[in-house]
C-alpha cells in the first residue's frame, strides 16, 4: 500500500471519526489506490460504493488539508463523483 493511500486513511478516519454517512463511499486516488469509507470505518480497499469520488493526489491532499474546497473541485473537473450525489455532498460538507 502506498504512503499516500497509509496517510489518507488516517486523515480520513480522524475527520469521518463521529459522522454517519449511511452507506459506502469510495475514495480513487489515481495512480496510488482506493479508500473505502463507511459507519464502520476507513480502510485501504477496492470495492463497489454507493459514490466514488476520484481525484489526482495533490487535489485529494489539498481537500484533506483545507487547501481545496470539495465543490471547487468538482466544479473545475478536479474532482469526479459517479452515483450518488446526495451521499458526496453531506461528505464535502464534512471534509470542507
């Protein structure tokens, strides 16, 4: 698993640590891996979400660190979002 896949899922499990998000997200970071996010938790993995976000390493980064705002991001095509849309937007308003 990669440095930034390890650093990631620590970030998002201490951002996502009291947020019910009532299903699954994926994270897909290209070139680096996926993130699976759900009530149970963060972790390292590949599998079918109800949304997945993808994005390259500096875009997800800056959304981590506060630099990126999640909606700019989709805006600009930084950020693509396939299936549900409600699910990603209560996710941008956590990570924002």
């Amino acid at each position: 698993m990669s440095e930034v896949i390890n650093e990631a899922v620590n970030q998002l499990s201490t951002k996502m640590s009291d947020v019910e998000i009532g299903g699954t997200v994926k994270f897909e970071i290209e070139g680096e891996g996926c993130i699976m996010v759900d009530d149970s938790g963060v972790r390292a993995g590949d599998e079918e979400a109800d949304v997945t976000l993808t994005a390259d390493t500096d875009t997800f980064q800056g959304m981590m660190n506060g630099d990126t705002n999640p909606t700019s991001a989709f805006m600009t095509g930084k950020l693509k979002i396939d299936g549900d849309m409600g699910m990603a937007m209560k996710l941008a308003s956590t990570l924002a």
